[in-house]
C-alpha cells in the first residue's frame, strides 16, 4: 500500500497507507484525516475534498478531466496548478509518497 502525506492547513501531517485502487479523499476519511468534509462522497459534486499537491507530484498525477475542473472553480482559492479534489485520484503503486496539502477551509 503506498503511503501518502496528508499536511492540515496548520502544519499538521498525517502520514498513512492507502490501499491501491481507493481514491485520495476516501483514504483521508478511512483514517479519520481533518480538513477533507467529502460531502458529496466522491461523486465529483461538490469541492469538500479539494487539497493542493506539493510541486514536485503535480506533473506525476493523472491530468484532470473536465468534471474536476468545474468542480474546482467552487474551491476555496483554488490553485490553477495544483489544486485538485481527491476523490478524483486513484491510488496507484506509483503514488508512494505523495502529499498534499489541505486548504484553510473546504466550501
């Protein structure tokens, strides 16, 4: 399982290991990480699981399709670069390590 970074808005982080084939957000809520709500449950609906990713795994993620990028107007101040919504990543083998960061809030 890879292990992925969780960073809270204050500094805080939470490392953990997600199983491969779970997205980013449901890795956050099955351990019980703060500062991702996942109102929507990983529909791509709504913008409560928006983090921004450290520069050096932006290049390394899946390009984000259409939905995400809409989704992501409604984020708190979005990041054109590395913001994305969790529930849109899937957790691969070749994730290990990855962090991310949350926002000051999720709306």
């Amino acid at each position: 399982m890879p292990n992925i970074t969780y960073i809270e808005h204050n500094g805080t982080e939470h490392t953990v290991d997600v199983a491969v084939g779970l997205t980013v957000m449901e890795g956050a809520v099955n351990n019980n990480i703060p500062g991702i709500d996942a109102d929507c449950g990983g529909a791509c609906a709504c913008s409560t699981c928006h983090v921004y990713v450290d520069p050096s795994w932006v290049g390394k993620l899946p390009a984000k399709e259409d939905m995400e990028m809409d989704m992501l107007d409604f984020a708190f101040e979005p990041d054109e670069i590395r913001s994305r919504l969790t529930c849109q990543v899937k957790v691969t083998p070749e994730l290990e390590g990855l962090v991310v960061q949350m926002p000051e809030k999720q709306i």
